[in-house]
C-alpha cells in the first residue's frame, strides 16, 4: 500500500512538473490554448485538399483550428505579400477563422473576412489553378529563373529558359 501510494505521489508530482513545464515554454512562445498539432520541429502533418490539389503543414495548428506561421525574418509595416498567401492556402485547407504571421519583430493576426485575407485567397485560387494547368499541359511557367531555382524545378528539362549554374 506504501508503494502505492509513493507511485501516486510521484505521478502526480511529475504531471504537475509537466504542466509547469509547458506552461513555461507556452508563454515564451508567446501561445495562448492547446495546440493540436505542431511543424517547428519539420515532423508536422500534411494537411490536403485533394479537390483543389493542395496541401500545407501550418508551424502551429491550434485547438479550435486556428493557425500560426513563423517567419525567420522581420517585416515592415505589412506582412510580405507571399507569406500572406500561404497563410490564406492553410486557412482555406484548415477552414480556420484565425491565422497569425510571426516575424521576428512584429506578428501580423487575420481574420478569414478581412479584406486583406480574402485578396489573398482570391489570389491564391488563382496561382494554384494557373499552376495545375501549367503541370497539366507540361507547358512552362513565365518566370524570373535563377540557376538556384531551375536546378530544383520540375520543368527544368523541357524548360528552354533555364538558367544554368
Ligand atoms: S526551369 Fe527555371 S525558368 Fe524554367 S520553369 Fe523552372 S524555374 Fe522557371
């Protein structure tokens, strides 16, 4: 019975260290409420919408759906335009109400109807259609190539503008 109840003690002292753990590292972060699923470390789900062909793996994925993106640089006074769009890509596959942008020096918070997010998305519908048809017709995108990013691209065979190393 001693045993027992040393077992109990020291399980209870132990989640209460967890907790506090948590709680801890969750302030730092600057998160508030659960989270239901997380990529800081690269080990996140793969999120699909197989009807639009798409997929993202959101930083943080929070109870209630919510979403978080870091960002290793600094913005200015708005979000840069590119990441605005893979935000909009993971609320429209999330169906999240909420995203945050998080810079090192500043965080941009969205609502899904602002009027910002809803361009985004607008625009995001748009690329990713114009990019199934340029993947459906095997016909290459205009673009600014650079040998960095021809060497990864997967027309870089057929593509008679690639820019080579
Ligand atoms: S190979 Fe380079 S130029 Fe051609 S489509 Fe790819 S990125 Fe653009």
């Amino acid at each position: 019975m001693r045993y027992i109840l040393a077992l109990i003690a020291l399980t209870a002292a132990v989640v209460v260290w967890l907790r506090a753990l948590l709680r801890k590292q969750k302030k730092k972060a600057n998160i508030k409420g659960w989270v239901k699923d997380q990529d800081l470390d690269g080990d996140g789900t793969k999120y699909y919408n197989h009807k639009a062909g798409v997929l993202c793996k959101p930083d943080l994925v929070m109870d209630g759906g919510s979403v978080i993106e870091y960002k290793s640089r600094e913005a200015g006074d708005k979000p840069i335009y590119s990441d605005v769009m893979q935000v909009a890509i993971q609320m429209m596959i999330m169906r999240a109400d909420r995203a945050e942008l998080r810079y090192k020096n500043k965080t941009f918070v969205f609502q899904r109807d602002d009027q910002v997010m809803q361009k985004a998305m607008q625009d995001a519908v748009y690329a990713i259609k114009k990019m199934k048809y340029h993947l459906m017709t095997d016909n290459a995108p205009e673009g600014a190539p650079t040998p960095r990013k021809c060497a990864v691209c997967v027309f870089y065979k057929q593509c008679t503008e690639a820019a080579v190393a």
